[in-house]
C-alpha cells in the first residue's frame, strides 16, 4: 500500500473513532501531532484476535458464542447509530480484553453514511463482503456490516467460514448464490439468525433492530439509551472544561515558566474539572492559545531574560543564555489535542535557567 493510502486509511480510522465511546469498541485517548511523528495513544487490549481465540478452539459453544456475538451487534449497533459504517467486520478486526470481552476496531475502511445516498466502495475482505458489494452495486450502509456479522456468527459456532474457496471467480460465485451448509449442531435459533443475516437480496435481509428485538440476543445488548446518556455526559464535560480554560485564557495572561503561576494554574483548572477519573499529568507546560500565539509568548521571555535562539523546522527554537558560547536546550511546541499545545524544553547540557 502507498504512503497516500495508508495516511488516508490512518486519517479516516481517527476520524472514525474520535468521540466512540463504547465498551466494547477500542477507544482513542489522545493524539500528539508533531512535525514529523502522528502520535496515537489508544486503549490497550492484550487478550489478541478473535480470530486467533477460535482457531484455537476449532469452534464455540454455543453459550459462549452467543455473549460474544452479542457484544459484537452492540458495538455494530452503537456506530450504525452513528451514522457510520465499519465495512470490514472480521474476527481478525476484533480483539480480546483479559476478561474476554470484544472490543471492536480497524476502522480503516469506515465511512459515515448520509439519509437517501448510498456509498458505492466494494471494500473489506472477500470471504466476509456481502453480494451486493462483491457485485459493485450502491448500497446503503447497515446491511453489509449485517451480512458481516452473519459470517462471524458463522465461524463462532462452525469454526469454519460459509463461504470459502481458493478461485475467487468460483467464491464469488457462492456468495452471490447465497447457498450454504448448516451442520446438525446448530440449533433452531442460530439457524434462523444465520439465514436471515446471510440473505442474499439486502432487501429482504434481517435488519439490526429486528436482530437486536430476537429473544436469542435481546437480553443482553446494551441499552443504545443508556450508551447515549453516558456520551451526552462525557461531551457535556468536555464542554465545561473548554469553555472553563477558554474563559480563564481571556481574563488571565501568566508567564508560563514562573512556577508560581503554573501552580496556580494547575489548582485553577483542578477546580473546574468534573471529569472524576485520575488526574492527567503532562510533561511539559500546557496552552489553549494558537500554535504561533504559543510561539511569541516563548520568545518574548527568551527575550525579556537574555537568552538568545535559532528557529528549526517544526515550532521548534534552539537555546543559549546571551552569555554561554553553546546552545544547550531545545523548546519544542507539540499539538496534544484540539486547540490544545505542549511546551517541552529537553536540556542538551549544562544548566537552563540562571
């Protein structure tokens, strides 16, 4: 894959799953943008893929299939909500946590869908696209991600994909046909979810709210309710905390390298924090003002101190006292998150302040 396409698959993952707060999808917790490095800092999940969790079992039982499969239609569920569509469901997508819970991700091929137009993309894997994707045709969104989740299922309880074969010609041809084999073990629920997903006309397939209303599934989904009142909460924090720094950025102007003033903004924004996880500590000196705005309050107290610097590429000066014969520090501005910057000075040698 080129550099393009992998930035552009980057980009649309970010953009995808920025603000998706589900239990079980993957959740982006921040991005550092520097000059030249995309930091991405994403919930970690050390259980491995899916994938790999059947292969070793050959098949699931029943029981444990179905937990699975439910957290799987959660998480679906939840982005279709959305208005976005994951486009490449697949158990390698999804991982494991220690506890043995999904947590969906890989949005690279998502795309945010829009009422009365149709994405047109064939993308995803083979063995899991639907027939109307392998064919070329528009479609809306939900019913491919469906007729994914109808070929997990299938590999949860089989062990095995529905359609699989090394000629792709001949592959598609089965796919399209929509015929496939049901083992004896499957009993009479899974069977009907399984040929209700797996329809071959997007028409007449099994829609998510009829899934998610199935006695098989219904007790266990997670109320989309619930998961919109616990989001409108988070963006209500965010809000306050914003406007919070925003209204303190206009009413205070601080140096930002007086330790007095970074202790009393530190006690400033603990105040009007209501987010009740940990505090975050952040190495380095932390602004809400543009990148170049951030710059000329760094070299007006260069200035106003003696000090003398060199501008680099990137927000970055080279430093020395107008008294030493060598630069000996760095300051580097990093973009944390939105309209949010970090300040970090790295000692070369010697001393920094006299």
């Amino acid at each position: 894959m080129s550099t393009m396409g992998i930035m552009g698959k980057l980009s649309r993952e970010i953009t995808a799953i920025s603000g998706l707060y589900h239990p079980n999808i993957i959740q982006l917790y921040e991005l550092i943008d520097t000059p030249d490095t995309l930091f991405i800092i994403m919930e970690y999940v050390d259980g491995g893929e899916l994938f790999e969790y059947v292969s070793q079992k050959s098949r699931l039982r029943e029981v444990e299939a179905i937990r699975l499969f439910r957290q799987i239609l959660s998480a679906v569920d939840f982005c279709h909500r959305r208005m976005l569509c994951h486009r490449d469901l697949k158990p390698e997508n999804i991982l494991l946590d220690k506890c043995m819970n999904i947590k969906l991700g890989d949005f690279g091929l998502s795309n945010f869908m829009r009422d009365g137009e149709c994405l047109k993309t064939p993308c995803g894997s083979p063995n899991y696209a639907s027939p109307e994707v392998i064919c070329g045709k528009p479609y809306s969104g939900p019913e491919v991600d469906i007729w994914s989740c109808g070929i997990i299922l299938y590999v949860l309880l089989c062990g095995a994909l529905p359609f699989d074969d090394d000629e792709m010609p001949v592959l598609f041809g089965k796919i399209k046909l929509g015929k496939f084999y049901i083992p004896g073990h499957i009993t009479k629920d899974a069977k009907w979810l399984l040929l209700r997903m797996l329809d071959a006309n997007p028409q007449t397939r099994i829609t998510m709210e009829e899934l998610m209303s199935h006695p098989w599934l219904k007790w266990y989904i997670v109320s989309p309710n619930l998961l919109e009142k616990k989001e409108i909460e988070n963006a209500k924090k965010s809000i306050i905390t914003i406007e919070t720094t925003e209204s303190l950025d206009q009413h205070f102007t601080m140096d930002p390298f007086n330790p007095h003033n970074i202790a009393v903004e530190s006690s400033i924004s603990n105040t009007f924090t209501l987010n009740k996880a940990p505090p975050r500590w952040n190495l380095g000196i932390i602004g809400v003002k543009p990148e170049d705005s951030c710059m000329y309050q760094v070299c007006q107290y260069l200035k106003e101190n003696n000090y003398i610097w060199r501008f680099l590429p990137g927000y970055r000066l080279l430093c020395k006292h107008s008294e030493k014969e060598i630069f000996n520090f760095v300051i580097q501005l990093y973009k944390i998150r939105y309209k949010t910057y970090l300040i970090d000075v790295q000692l070369c040698s010697g001393v920094i302040f006299r």
